[in-house]
C-alpha cells in the first residue's frame, strides 16, 4: 500500500499543477475583458482600466499564475472577482450538491449494473443480447436529452419531482430526495451501460473457469458459487470501470447541474467562465482534479484488495 500511495503521489502532483496551469491560461485567453463584464457596457474604459488594475488583471500572465499559486499552497483560493466572495466559501457551500449527485448516480449505475450484468450472464439468451443493446444505447444517447425526457415524463407529464431546485438534506431528507431523483437518473442510467457490459463478460469468463465446476461438483449452493466466487473474482475489471465511470461523471455535473438548476460546482465553473471569473474556475477545476485523483486512488487500493497479484 506504501508503494501505491507513494507512486500515486509522484503521479498526482504534476497532474494538478498541470491542470491548473492549463485552466488558467486557457481562462485568461477568452475574449472580453473582466472588468467589462462586472461594470457592463456603460462604463468608460478608465473605469475599466482602473477596476482591472485593482484586481490586478494588468500584470502579465506568469506573474498572475504566480500569486495564485503561492497563496493556493497557503490555502487561500483568492476571492471572486465578481461577487467578492473567498473563493473556498463558494466551494464549500456547493460541494454538498455536487457529491450527493455524483454519489447518487455510482450507485445507481454499480448497483443495476451489476444486477444486469450477472442476470444476463446466467440468463443468456435475449437477455444477454438485450444487455448488449443496452449498453450500445446507453453509450450513445447523450444525457442531456436523456434528462429533458426525464423531465417532460415525470416532472411535467406526471408531477411526481420538482423540475428543478436543490434542498438541503438538514432542511428536509424527503425534499432533499425528490430533488435529487431526476438528475441521478440522468447521470446514472447511462452509466449503467458499460458496468453491466463489464460484468456480463467478466461473469461469464469466471464460469469458464475449471474452480466452478470443481465447486458445483462438491455441491456448493449455486447462489454462493455465484457471489462468492465468480462475481469476486470478476470484481476487479468492474471495479476499473466504475472508476472510469465516476471520472466521466464529473463532467456530467455541468449538465445536470445546469439543467436541473442546481446549486452545485458545475453550474458554478459555468458561470464563472462566462464571466471570466479566473479565481472561481481555479478553485472549481483545483477541487475536481483532486477529486478525481483521490478516487483513482481508491480504485488502485481496491484494485490491489480484490488482485493478489497487483500487491506482489
């Protein structure tokens, strides 16, 4: 476990300064002007250029970067050049949202995609190919018309969620619930696709293999020859998969946070990157890169948990 904490290390750290670099450079070359964007049109270029150097958007690039990255590894984010707010405060508030829906969409995409996976494996015949064809729609239907139908069916059609609006679990679990049903749905569907793809294969290559016949030949209840054996043994491939699936999931807030006016990171990056709110694009970007390193970092222990041969 040293061995995999300390190589995730050495390969985390020039990601996230990459990212960063990356973020900021590509947020400062967008067309318009800041300053602009906070006083409008109306105001005079002096008043432009007097709030641009107040901001300190006058200095050169590097410089910028530099004094972002210096009080970044002092734990200050900076405040948002629009609102004035500190950065973390705006971070902390939405990070709530942002989790609850991507927590609500890994289980809904490990938990159907794995009970897809393993019934068409033992079913086979046109569950097996109706998982496959599945898969293939899932892969290619995007999600955001897949959440306008979730929404035209069940929030305008048949009024069961509310359109839009996010509440806090500490103001009512039922309400907070109901507000998260259409955009997990949204991004848990689809997900489901290649987990199930992925158990289905790795389900049938483990009842292949000569241990099960050996174990239903002792007499071995079929359900435990199933998860104890063969769905562990093919746990480890599923396993990678759902982490690619939660990296992709990350960029599927944007959309659904969007969508669903949620008050959550990705409705934030937008924002701020339509008002060219560097600050806030760089906090936003900093704690998904984070994020999803630390979740790379749980699927390698996992992934060395589940194969023996990884930790030899």
């Amino acid at each position: 476990m040293h061995r995999i904490l300390f190589r995730w290390l050495v390969g985390a750290v020039p990601v996230v300064f990459g990212v960063t670099v990356l973020t900021f450079v590509l947020t400062s070359l967008v067309p318009g002007d800041p300053g602009r964007t906070i006083l409008g049109a109306n105001a005079s270029p002096a008043q432009v250029k007097a709030l641009d150097t107040q901001l300190g958007l006058d200095h050169p690039l590097l410089v910028r970067y530099w004094d972002w990255l210096t009080a970044a590894l002092h734990g200050d984010l900076g405040d948002s050049i629009t609102s004035g707010v500190p950065v973390s405060d705006q971070l902390s508030s939405r990070l709530g949202t942002t989790l609850s829906l991507i927590g609500g969409a890994i289980l809904v995409a490990a938990v159907a995609g794995v009970a897809l996976g393993v019934l068409s494996a033992l079913k086979g015949g046109w569950l097996g190919r109706a998982v496959d064809g599945i898969a293939l729609v899932g892969l290619a239907v995007p999600n955001f018309w897949f959440g306008l139908v979730l929404m035209t069916a069940f929030a305008v059609q048949l009024p069961l969620f509310p359109v839009s609006g996010y509440v806090p679990f500490t103001d009512s679990p039922v309400q907070w619930f109901e507000s998260l049903v259409l955009p997990v749905l949204t991004l848990g569907v689809p997900a489901t696709a290649p987990v199930a793809k992925q158990t289905r294969d790795g389900v049938l290559t483990q009842l292949d293999r000569e241990y099960v016949r050996v174990l239903r030949a002792r007499g071995v209840p079929e359900r435990s020859v199933i998860f104890r054996h063969v769905l562990r043994n093919a746990a480890a491939p599923i396993v990678t998969v759902l982490g690619v699936v939660v990296v992709t999931l990350f960029g599927g807030t944007v959309l659904a946070e969007t969508l669903f006016v949620m008050p959550g990171l990705g409705g934030l990056a937008v924002t701020a990157a339509q008002t060219q709110d560097i600050p806030m694009v760089q906090g936003v970007a900093l704690v998904f890169t984070v994020t999803v390193m630390l979740i790379n970092l749980l699927i390698e222990v996992v992934y060395a948990m589940l194969n023996p041969k990884v930790r030899t």
